[in-house]
C-alpha cells in the first residue's frame, strides 16, 4: 500500500493508519529505523507536528519505540494485547492546545476585567501548588489545571468554565501523556511557571490586552515544547538506514 497525501479530518490518525499497516505487513523489520519525522512530513504532504502525533500513538499502541538521538525503531509487527489504546474521541495534543488558545486567551483578557482579589489570590495559590510538585519531582498537573480553571472562573461564563475543563482534562488521554513522557520535565514546567505568572501579573493588573497576550504567549510556548524536534541520529548512521532495508523504495511508492 502507497503512502498517499493525508486528509486533513484528524491528520495523526490518518497517517498512524498507513505506517502501521506498513508495519503489519513487514515492509519494516522489527529493529529497523522509519524514515526520520522531517522526511515523512515532507512525503505525506503533511506538518512534521501531525507525524509526530501519528508516532506517538504508533508507540503508544506498541509498534514503534522513540529513542531521542536514534530515532524510531520498530519493536513489533502486532499490537501488544497490554498496549493501551487510544480512544476513538481523542484529539491529538496540537489540536487541543489550539483549541485552548483561542478561547483561554480571550477568557484571561475578560478574567482582567472582573477578577476579584480573592480570585487573583487563588491564582498565585495555584502556582505555589505547581512549584511544590515541581520541587517532589511530580508534574504538577493538580497547580496547573487550578490556574486554568481558576481564570475561567474569574471570566463569570458557565458553559465556557466547564469547556476549559474539558479541554484541559484531554491531556489524560494516552496519547497526551506519551508526549509528556518525552516532553514534560522539571525544566519544561518551570517555564510554564513563569508564564503562568505573566498572565497573572497582567490580571492582576487589570490590563485585558495584555493578559490575551500573555495566555496566548503560554499556550503557544506549550505548543513549540511539545513540537520540539527530538535529537536526530547522526549523518554517518542516517546514510546507512537510508541505503539499507529501511526506506524500501520498491515496496513503498511513496508520494514526492
């Protein structure tokens, strides 16, 4: 089966449905590296955060292991039967964290204007309670959906409060937290802390505009740590994988 141009309509699942089935069907022997995420990209037509969705679940299913600086390798041809799945309903991390910035950013701009001292006051207690799991080397999840629901809140809209919190609890999802397996880190959530507290300090401060700025700021930062490209394996190993087994050229008519 070619690999074909991705439709857009929930692009990771389109393009994990190909490599898989290449994989099923042995064009890639199990120990063999895929093609790197920036050469897939380019043959599918599509964005190198929608291949890295697709590989995520690719590894979440069992098929393929990440290894940063090597790139990935097939570990199986068949599901594993204690593989987690991936719901049918879950979106992808990208899509998600677009979602949440169109309306989260526009929520903290009208949380300036009606947040009351109490509400700030829950704010910085959300991030006091992200820097202690930081500091216990937990990902602080518990602070940070706080922060999140707290200026939805302070925004005074019921049903955009419960769609903030829904958007926010996508990151349970199996695909989610596979990124934050490879992505998420003391380091990573530190900065988030700081951004976080930009969009407080402009709440509190009452300036709309720049609280809209400083959330979009955050959710955008969030998105460029989770499409952080991976280390890439080295030329010299590259060059071996691309005139060995992997690309399989005559197995596999790939798009330009």
């Amino acid at each position: 089966m070619p690999l074909q141009a991705a439709e857009p309509r929930r692009l990771y699942r389109h393009i994990a449905a190909q490599l898989r089935t290449l994989i099923q069907r042995g064009d890639y022997a199990v120990g063999t590296r895929l093609p790197a995420e920036r050469e897939l990209a380019s043959r599918l037509e599509v964005s190198r955060p929608s291949v890295r969705e697709a590989l995520i679940a690719l590894e979440v299913e069992g098929f393929v292991e990440v290894r940063p600086g090597s790139g990935i390798h097939v570990i199986a041809h068949k599901r594993a039967p204690s593989a987690r799945r991936i719901a049918a309903s879950a979106f992808g991390p990208f899509e998600v964290i677009r979602a949440r910035q169109l309306i989260e950013s526009e929520l903290a701009a009208v949380a300036a204007k009606r947040a009351d001292k109490a509400q700030v006051a829950a704010l910085r207690e959300a991030i006091v309670t992200m820097k202690n799991d930081i500091a216990a080397d937990i990902a602080p999840i518990r602070g940070d959906r706080l922060f999140h629901i707290g200026i939805a809140a302070a925004a005074d809209n019921g049903p955009l409060l419960r769609t903030v919190g829904e958007l926010f609890d996508e990151r349970h999802n199996a695909l989610f937290e596979q990124f934050g397996q490879h992505f998420e880190n003391g380091r990573s959530w530190r900065k988030a802390v700081l951004e976080h507290q930009a969009v407080i300090t402009a709440i509190s401060n009452g300036d709309a505009g720049a609280a809209r700025l400083a959330m979009h700021a955050h959710l955008q930062h969030s998105q460029d740590r989770l499409a952080r490209a991976w280390p890439q394996p080295s030329a010299a190993r590259g060059a071996r994988s691309r005139a060995g087994v992997v690309l399989k050229p005559d197995r596999m008519d790939i798009a330009p």
